[in-house]
C-alpha cells in the first residue's frame, strides 16, 4: 500500500511520492494491555530468523535454508573498529571484523494469528539498511529506500493460516551511480551504515477501522501544544483513520491525556464516518486545567495522550498511546534557548547509534546503558546523527527531559555526478521521504526541539572525495534551493519546531564556500579550530562572526573536539604539532582543545545550544588514526562504552550537579620525565592533593574548574596521587598510580618539537618560545614521508625540533649535570644558521653552525657539557646569530646517570 498523501497543511501535489511502503514508529501501548477481541494485538518476530549474505535469489518458500546462520533480530552482520592493543579496550582479543557491503537474506517460518472478521494483518519493520524488498509466502509485499526508519506492508491478502515463510532482502552497498542504493542517502559521511533488519520487526493485528498505518510510519494520532496561560494548556489532535474493511465503519474517535497516574487529565470526542475503502482526518482539541508542564530535565512530566477509535455501539475498534508533553520551545536569536519561557543552556553531544559489541543493532538496554553515560557527564542535550535514530533514545529522552535535534541523512553530498550538479529527482525525493518520515514518527516526542535537514553540504570546492579530472577541485551547485525545499516541508509539518542544518565552512577566512546557513530558520556550526585548522582560541570569534553576519538568525555549534587516542600521551598539550588525519592524537590534547572550547561557548549567551563531538568514539572505514583503525577517536569515551576519557570527567565538573573530582593521566603509567604538571578536574570548592600521603596543597574555586599543581617532582618507583574535594557536606575523592624508574629521577630527557611521549622521551616540556618542526612530511590522511636522517639511533628525536629564539627552564634539583644535545639541520645551508647556547647564563655552545659541521643535510650533530646548578632551574637559553636556532633532543642526567643510547 502507498503512501496516503496527508501532510499538516501541505498541499498534496507538493507531497507527490514514489509508491513505496509507509513508515512507523509501534505504538508505546503495552502488548500486556491488548484485548485481542478489540484493538490491535502486536507480536514481536525476534527468534527464528535464518540469515545469509548475497548469494542467489532466496524468495521461494520451499528453498532449503537449513545451512543459513541462525541469528535474532535485531540484528546486523557488520562490525568495524579496532584500537592498537595498547589502547588496552575490553573484547579487542578475538574480535571480528566484517566490513561486508551488499546483499543480505533473511528467512523466518512464523504462524500468523487467524485474522479477526474484516481485520488486517501488517508487517512492521522497525529499520533495514540501506534498503529493503519483502515478500510473504513468495508473493512480494513492496520496497522501501532509507536505513534508518520504520516501514510497513499490508499483509492481509497473502498470509495464510499456520505457517509462513516471510523473506527479506536489505542491501547496504555504497551508493554508486545506477546501483541499487543510488538514492539511499547518506551517499557518503564519515561513517560506517551498518547492514541488515537492525531494529524490531512486528506482526500487528488491526481491525478493518483503524489508525493509519499507511502514514510514512507515523502512529496516526498526533498532538501539539497550542496554548498554555491562564491556567491551562490547549493542546490540538489530528487523528488520520483508515477503513480497510468492506463495510462503512460510523462510530467516535476519542481522545484522553492521561497524567502519570492514569486520571484522566482532558478528554475530548467526535462523531466520524468512514466508508469502506476510505480514509479520513479528524481534528480534536483538548484542554488540561492547571497542566504540569515538560520543563525538560528540571520536570520532564509526561502524560500521555490515548485516542481510541470506537464503532457506534461503543466497541473500541482500535486503540493507541502516545507521549504527551505539555511545552513549548523558543529559539531567540540574543537570548537562546527557552522550555516554557524559562531560560535552558543547552549542552551536550553527538552521538550515533554505533556499539563496539552489538553494532548498529543495539539492545534496548544497551541504549540506555549510553543514555546513562551521557546522562552522567551532565550532558542535558543530545545531537542524534546524522541519521534517523529509533524509538529508544526518544523515549529515554522525554523521560529524562533531554532535549533532542533530529536529522535525516543528507551529508556531504546530495549527488553522485562528478560535476557535482543539482540534486537529481530521486535523490531530493528520498530526502523529502526522510525527512517526512523523520518527522512523522517522531512527532509526539516532547524531547525533540529541531529537525535538520542536512549536515555539512557546504563544503564547495573542498567537498572531499569529489575531484574532477587529474584532481582538479570542481565548484559544486549551489544546494541551497534544495535545503529551502526541505526546510518548507519542515516549516508545513511543524510549524511549531524550526527547521535546522549544520554548516562546516563558512568561517573569515573563506570564501568558497557557499551559505547554505540562510536556508533554514536555525543553524548550527560544526567547527574544529584547533584541530582541523586555525587556533582554539579562534573559535570564540568564529562565532561572533556567524552571529554577526546574521544577527535575526539563531546560532547554535553542532560539533567541536578533537580525536584522543587512549594510549597516546604527552607531558605537554604544545608540545608539537598533532595529526589530525594520522597517528599523533594524544588523549591529553582531545581535553585540553576542550577546556579551551567550552569557555568561550559558555561565554556567549546567543548560542542557544552546543553539542561536543562526540560521545563515544564509532566505526568508519575512512579513518586510519591515533590508536585505532576504523575508528573516529572523537569520542570522549570508547567504543565498548568501557573507558571514559579524561575530557568526559572535564564536562562533569562544568555541567552537573553532582560532586566530581578526577586526576588525569591515569593511562600515562610510566612516566617519562621526573617533574609533570599534575591537573584535576573538580567543581568541589576545595580540593587537595597528595603525592604518597604527603599534601601538596589545597586549591579553592579552580579556574576552568581545573585544578593545577605545577611542576610536581615524583618520587622514584609507585606514585601514588589522590585528589580530595570537599563538599558542603561530604569529601569525594579520585587517586591513580603512576611509575617512575629509579634513573629517571631528576632526569630529563625532551623529543623537542614532538607533541608525543614515546620510545622513553618526554614530549617537548618546559620551553619558552620557538617553533616546533619536523624533517619528516605530514599530510592529513596520507602516509607520513620519513626524512633521511642519516642515523638510525634516536631517528625518530632527531627527525623532530624547536627552532626560533627560544628557552628551556629544565626543573632539575642542585648537582653536577652532563647536558646532550641532539641537532640535525633540515633546510639550511652553511652559513645560514647560526646559533650560541648558554647553559644558567654561560656560554656553553657558541656559533654553533650544524650544516657546516656534519657538511650534509639530516646528519646528526651531538653536542656535550657539564654543568654545576645551584639550585634549580636549569636555564638553557637559545639565541640565534644567523638564520633560527634549533634543537632536536635535550638529555639532562646527574653525572652519575648513564646516558641513554
């Protein structure tokens, strides 16, 4: 059965579509409430399924699949991502990989109820990615286009008492110009769309007369919040009925909000007519006197809103429950986000319905295992992306008054052409059928706020993965007369939530990139400055910028972060450059991108919502970086939801409510260097640290709500640190363990210019001023270019250096030191760099020339004196004559040291 061409307020040429399976989210009525005789009874098809990938046609009922996997649904057959296992992550041991893309089958015997007089008998398919064919007892039921909704067929006519044979074949092949997904938005994205029937498949059992069913998956009763003031709320109903049966059906619709005890807060009827064959609107009102509202998390107070559907002897024919909640939204350009009128700063995360373990097809236990976590960070907003999510999280949501933005999966691209023209007609109907099927199932869900349309479309000439000829970047069309399309479907459905996009690229300092940003009532930013390009401290400004550029327009970011690989540390967050498309992603430079950040997004009241990206890290197949493969690091807990990443405990301090107190570095065991800045997240009005039971001191009201103590010196062996917050009323602590070899007490040995701890060299630590650099060749996503550095001992320090006019302050304790220094010189010519060293204002090395020296280029140079300290610092000062100075390694040791080879 098609589409019926009902749409709030929308004309029904603008709704013209492909003939195609509607789509549906399972009414929240409990099964365990259904009276058989009289509503709809719903069985949910888990067990039993058999599964196969590819192979030849599997629609005939008497085929053998005796050899095919058993599995349950939900479920899917891919799983991607791995981390290094150093990265030590729980169930890496053993772990399969199956990046397979293309066809899968599946099979299940089931005996169908015997239907009621002039019932009917529906399929529903919670999701199948990227698309579906189904037949029943080899008669085809239909197709549906889309991974990420509800789909349904009407089944009456070909199920059959007893058994039968149910077949369905979904396809997650990367789209490809005249494939069977070339329309199966997202066409690409930075991440990976699973395969398979990875949410729950029904049986549902309807009377002839009955909600629709056939509305692109909506449950058929929707409600909208009109009014509220004067002690009361005016809450709008729409029902769309359908009559399937062969006679004409009279009776009453009637609707209820029940509040949380099950009173009947309102209620409200009217006659209807439905001749057989025929489907109807009715519009109802209902009024809840002194209503509690949904105040998101402060009260997120549901009721909910039942509507029955009752012939004219009072028999109810079929019956539905809904979440109701009492609210309304404003969005305000200066003074942003409001629940009710009252002021909510919106803060949260991404998040994409990716699991290490169960993949795409998730139990609803493990979602609200995540939903937890997210929870505990004090996060009070989710981004779902960049995809339709399932019923799961939006009932976690309204429950806990998280406010919600959901996105259908136009991303990136919007064509397949390498002339990158307009959309083409099926790829801007598949985005219109998401996105009304997008909004449909998700309409009564109080927790959503925002449906976007697409996500990063304005790359422009940079777009990646689409190069013309020879690499030549090609102008792509301007999409924003398609996202106006988008957003007017929005603005008729809803007019009551506003139509949002996030932009990438459109910052000062570009100009190809189109502004895709006015297509839409509200934007969101996805900026990476400190990452990607410019500095952290830029994006302050940025956003000052967008706002204004379009002071009418509300502005929210919709992503910021950085990767964090968990067994990649540094001494120092400047130390050197990272690699945002390589190996360099310390865990320490993801938290300290974030401390940079959210100060000046808390800053700027204007900004009516922000979301990190992102919660936990999840599968791609693009991505080769930090510690993992397939992996998008970003996250600030891992894959597994096993390990939460220092960053995660910086936003608990800043967001919730809860006392927190957190040491980081607690997978930065063993310790380079003698001497480390110990750091601490804490919202505790005091807080103390301990170093093998000896105070080091108290902090009181952290800046940042990070407390420092600097230049901690460890002991030799186990270092025990605690952390103690007092609380108003009680004391919350956090303690780690790091390790410290003997010979690295009061030792230094510094990778200058490398941003890394590795191989037993601190990162570059305890500079002032200079530039780090690298004689080896970086490119975002590409393999690194090694130098040849005529050495393979120490290659690695020698490749990296500092140069400038620049300073090391060594805190090193009184005694005879042996001073090593490590040069190569990488670009410069005899005569052209020239340079003096003095060690506590004495010369120590003078007109030093390395290219004259070692006559060849990336020849190591090693340069050794001794010198008497006082009392610490070591001050080693770098003062160019000629030219930059430069240093490749630094190695202080006490004369009684060993030098390390």
């Amino acid at each position: 059965m098609g589409h019926r061409k009902w749409m709030f307020g929308v004309s029904l040429a603008l709704l013209a579509q492909p003939m195609h399976a509607a789509q549906a989210q399972t009414s929240l009525q409990p099964a365990a409430q259904a009276t058989p005789a009289e509503v709809r009874k719903i069985t949910v098809l888990a067990d039993g399924w058999r599964f196969r990938k590819g192979g030849a046609d599997a629609v005939d009922p008497r085929l053998d699949d005796s050899t095919w996997e058993q599995i349950q649904v939900p479920h899917s057959w891919n799983r991607v991502g791995t981390y290094d296992p150093a990265a030590n992550v729980p169930g890496m041991a053993g772990r399969k990989i199956d990046d397979y893309m293309g066809e899968g089958w599946y099979r299940l015997s089931f005996s169908a109820p015997q239907a009621r007089p002039d019932g009917r008998l529906w399929l529903e398919f919670g999701a199948a990615s990227r698309t579906a064919e189904v037949w029943l007892n080899g008669t085809r039921l239909g197709a549906h286009t889309g991974g990420f909704s509800t789909f349904r067929f009407d089944a009456t006519s070909v199920v059959k008492p007893g058994a039968n044979m149910l077949v369905v074949k979904v396809d997650n092949s990367q789209p490809a110009a005249g494939g069977p997904t070339a329309s199966a938005i997202p066409l690409v994205g930075d991440f990976f769309v699973q395969g398979g029937l990875y949410r729950p498949v029904k049986l549902i059992e309807t009377a002839g007369a009955h909600f629709a069913l056939d509305d692109f998956g909506g449950p058929g009763i929707y409600a909208r919040t009109e009014t509220i003031g004067s002690g009361k709320a005016e809450v709008s109903i729409l029902g769309r009925l359908a009559n399937q049966s062969a006679r004409t059906t009279e009776g009453t619709i009637v609707v209820r909000a029940l509040a949380a005890d099950g009173s009947i807060a309102a209620e409200a009827s009217q006659p209807i007519r439905l001749e057989a064959g025929a489907s109807c609107e009715s519009k109802l009102a209902l009024t809840i006197s002194s209503p509690r509202l949904w105040q998101g998390m402060r009260d997120p107070y549901l009721y909910s809103l039942e509507a029955e559907l009752r012939d004219r002897r009072g028999k109810v024919l079929d019956r539905l429950r809904q979440p109701l909640g009492i609210r309304q939204f404003t969005i305000d350009p200066d003074k942003g986000f409001a629940i009710n009128g009252e002021h909510v700063q919106l803060h949260g995360v991404g998040y994409h319905q990716d699991d290490m373990e169960q993949g795409w097809a998730m139990s609803s236990a493990r979602t609200a295992e995540r939903f937890a976590t997210i929870r505990d960070m004090g996060a009070n907003t989710i981004r779902l992306t960049h995809y339709q999510h399932g019923p799961d999280i939006h009932n976690l949501a309204d429950r806990a008054g998280v406010v919600l933005w959901d996105e259908i999966g136009l991303v990136t691209a919007w064509t397949l052409d390498p002339k990158q023209g307009d959309a083409p007609p099926d790829i801007r109907a598949q985005a219109r059928q998401q996105l009304l099927e997008l909004i449909r199932q998700n309409y009564n869900h109080p927790s959503v706020a925002v449906w976007s349309v697409a996500n990063e479309v304005d790359f422009g000439p940079n777009r990646p993965g689409f190069l013309g000829d020879s690499g030549r970047k090609i102008t792509p069309a301007d999409p924003t007369p398609f996202l106006k399309d988008l957003a007017l479907v929005v603005s008729k459905e809803d007019p009551q939530r506003h139509s949002t996009l996030a932009t990438c690229c459109e910052r000062e300092d570009t100009s190809e990139a189109p502004i895709v940003a006015t297509a839409v009532d509200v934007v969101g930013a996805n900026r990476y400055f400190g990452w990607y390009y410019g500095k952290a401290s830029d994006l302050g400004r940025n956003l000052d910028f967008l706002h204004a550029r379009r002071p009418r327009q509300p502005q929210a970011i919709s992503e910021y972060g950085a990767g964090g690989a968990l067994s990649l540390h540094t001494d120092n967050p400047l130390g050197g450059p990272i690699d945002a498309g390589g190996r360099v992603q310390p865990e320490e430079y993801q938290s300290w991108i974030h401390e940079q950040s959210w100060p000046q997004i808390a800053a700027r009241q204007h900004v009516w919502a922000s979301w990190l990206w992102n919660s936990f890290d999840f599968g791609t197949l693009t991505r080769k970086e930090g510690d993992a493969l397939s992996i998008n690091t970003k996250g600030l807990i891992s894959f597994d939801g096993a390990v939460r990443k220092d960053a995660f405990y910086y936003y608990r301090a800043q967001w919730s409510a809860d006392p927190t107190v957190h040491v980081n570095g607690r997978r930065y065991v063993n310790r380079a260097l003698p001497v480390t800045d110990v750091r601490v997240y804490s919202n505790a009005p005091s807080t103390e640290l301990f170093l093998n039971g000896r105070s080091l001191g108290m902090r009181a009201d952290c800046n940042n709500r990070i407390c420092v103590w600097p230049e901690v010196h460890l002991d030799a062996g186990e270092n025990r640190v605690e952390a103690v917050g007092q609380f108003a009323s009680t004391k919350v602590s956090d303690s780690l363990s790091w390790q410290l070899e003997p010979a690295r007490l009061n030792a230094f040995r510094i990778d200058s210019g490398n941003i890394l701890t590795e191989q037993g060299w601190g990162s570059d630590s305890f500079f002032v001023n200079g530039r780090a650099g690298s004689a080896d060749r970086r490119s975002r996503g590409r393999p690194v270019v090694l130098a040849l550095i005529e050495t393979t001992e120490l290659r690695d320090q020698l490749a990296t250096y500092r140069e400038g006019t620049f300073a090391y302050r060594i805190p090193v304790g009184p005694g005879r030191y042996q001073v090593t220094l490590r040069f190569i010189e990488p670009s410069a010519q005899p005569g052209e760099r020239v340079f003096t060293v003095t060690a506590n204002g004495r010369p120590a090395l003078v007109k030093l020339d390395i290219a004259a020296v070692a006559n060849k280029a990336l020849a190591p140079v090693i340069r050794t004196f001794s010198i008497d300290v006082a009392s610490g610092p070591l001050h080693l000062e770098f003062t160019p004559e000629k030219g930059q100075a430069i240093v490749s390694a630094l190695e202080i040791v006490p004369v009684s040291a060993p030098v390390m080879k």
